[in-house]
C-alpha cells in the first residue's frame, strides 16, 4: 500500500509577516496567527486520519515490530539514499524498519504512538517538505515508547508460543485418536477373519463328516461268525463301540470314530470336537499288549490287521 505526506496544493500560506502600524494592525496579525495554528492543525489531524485508513494492522505490526537483522543489513544503503529509518532511540545507529517512500521519521514515530496510546513527545513535522527525513533529524526515542515497543514485543512471542503449545497439542490428540481407531480398525479386522476362517473349518468338517458317514459299512448282528466289536477308548474317558466284520477294512474304524466324535460340533458352532478334542487326521490307533500302532489311510481289513476277535483300541495324539 502507498503512503504519501500532505500534498503541496492542501499547505496552508502562513500570514505575510508585516510589521503593525497600529494596536489594529497587531490585533488582526494575532488573530491571523491563532488561525493559521488552528488551521494547520486540523490539517496534520486530517492526514493521519487518512493516513490510518490506508494501512492495515499487519502493516502497521510489520512497520514496528519487523525483522531488526534484515533492517540492520540495510541501514547503510538507507542512509545514503536519503530514506528515513526509525533509530532505536538508545543512541545505536543500528535502524529498526526500513520506512515507505513519503512517510518520514516524525511521521512514523507519531503514528507509532497514537497506536500505543502514549502521547507523543517529539517534534511537530513540516510537511511542506518534500523531501524525506533521515534519522539523524529525528529527536530520540521517550523511554516510555521504548517500553511500548518492548511490552508489545513480547506479548507478541508469548502468543505466538501458546499458539504453537495449542497446536501442537491438537495434533497429539488428533494422532491418538487416529491410532486408536486404527487399533479398534484392526481389531475389528482380526474378529472378521478369525470368524470366517472357523466358518470355512466349520463347513470342510461336515463335507468330511458326510464322505466318512456315507461310507461306513453297515454294521453286522452279533450272531454273525464273521462279526467283532471295536471299543474305541477316547482321551476324556468315554467310550465308542460298534461291530464290524472282519473283512471290513480298518478305515472304517477311524471314520466311525471321527462321526460319532465330532458329528455334534459340527452341527453347533459353539462346541468344539467332542471325546476329549479328537478330530480327523489328529491320532492314531493303538492296541496295548501287545502294541500295536494303526495309522489312518490304509487299505487294509481288519483281519489282515490282526484283529480278528474284540478288541479295545486306544485313542493316541500324533
């Protein structure tokens, strides 16, 4: 935005310096002189009005309150082109702000204490001129304005701290929360795939179940020679038995335990295999004396197996 000093054509013609000829003479140039300071002072108060309307805050904040390296870099070309600096008013010839073109220093320090709200203790500018004043015509700094400056300073760096603190916690919390919904997220995840996975067990069991039903052989009378009864010892104790001809093959030992053990789990959902945990494919068969271990999958009968009469069979987890 651009700032500009009172144009030439609002100067006000101070009243012709003539020596009074008479007690009416020196009445009329004391009125001309009371008007002429009125005057002049309703007009510097209409330029800074204006003035005030031109700029924004954040310029004004940049114009006090810039970066002091940057003005400091530049306070020997600023002196040789003649453009106005704001001293530090210690004494220091470093400068603080660089001023715009057509604002001079009084100008600024006038401006900069009507912002603070402290009165102004410098001297009134003359602003018929049309050049820019430097900073060596400017008077020093009130202690008072100093400590304006310092005040406004800091409260600045305080706010700017306490926004980064808010900040900075808003981002925390908005990444603990991220993560916990990830964490519920992937948990949820895990629920859904362990329940489909029982799901699918859940359905492989009863298709085999099905095949191993389907192929059991019917089961003989007792009154048959050929006929035997197996008793299937299980880990929890209990007891399975059914009768079986001796040429029926000792695959089907391991299918009518696998039915009668696990035919109830896979109908419920909720109960796991039955007898102790015995499932397919999970043990094997053993006789105890004398010993004698029967995988599953042979083709075998049971007579080529040697069991030709009753016989106790128990259950062994491989």
């Amino acid at each position: 935005m651009e700032y500009h000093s009172m144009d030439e054509d609002d100067d006000i013609e101070p009243p012709p310096l003539v020596g009074p000829s008479s007690s009416t003479d020196l009445s009329r140039l004391r009125e001309l002189g009371q008007t002429y300071h009125q005057q002049q002072q309703q007009q510097l108060f209409e330029h800074y009005h204006r003035l005030a309307q031109q700029q924004q805050q954040d310029a004004a904040a940049e114009m006090f309150y810039g970066d002091a390296d940057a003005a400091a870099a530049e306070a020997a070309t600023a002196a040789e082109s003649g453009v106005g600096v704001v001293g530090t008013g210690n004494g220091s010839a470093v400068p603080d702000i660089e001023l715009p073109e057509g604002i001079n220093l009084e100008e600024a320090r006038m401006l900069e204490a009507a912002m603070l709200g402290i009165p102004y203790e410098g001297s009134i500018p003359d602003f018929r001129r049309d050049e820019v004043a430097t900073a060596t015509a400017a008077a020093p700094l009130s202690p008072e304005t100093m400590e304006q400056r310092s005040l406004r300073a800091e409260q600045d760096a305080a706010y700017e701290e306490s926004l980064a603190l808010d900040r900075a916690k808003q981002e925390s919390l908005a990444a603990a929360e991220e993560a916990a919904q990830a964490e519920c997220r992937a948990q949820q995840e895990a629920a859904a795939a362990a329940e489909q996975e029982a799901a699918a067990s859940k359905a492989v069991l009863a298709a085999l179940l099905a095949i191993k039903r389907a192929r059991l052989p019917p089961e003989p009378v007792s009154s048959k020679p050929d006929s035997l009864q197996i008793v299937a010892r299980m880990p929890d104790g209990s007891r399975k038995a059914r009768r079986f001809r001796m040429t029926d093959s000792l695959q089907a030992v391991f299918d009518f335990v696998d039915v009668q053990c696990n035919e109830a789990s896979a109908k419920d959902e909720q109960q796991e295999g039955g007898c102790g945990g015995v499932k397919p494919g999970s043990y094997r068969l053993v006789t105890q004396f004398p010993r004698k271990v029967y995988m599953e999958g042979t083709q075998e009968s049971l007579q080529e197996a040697g069991i030709i009469s009753d016989t106790a069979l128990f259950i062994e987890a491989v």
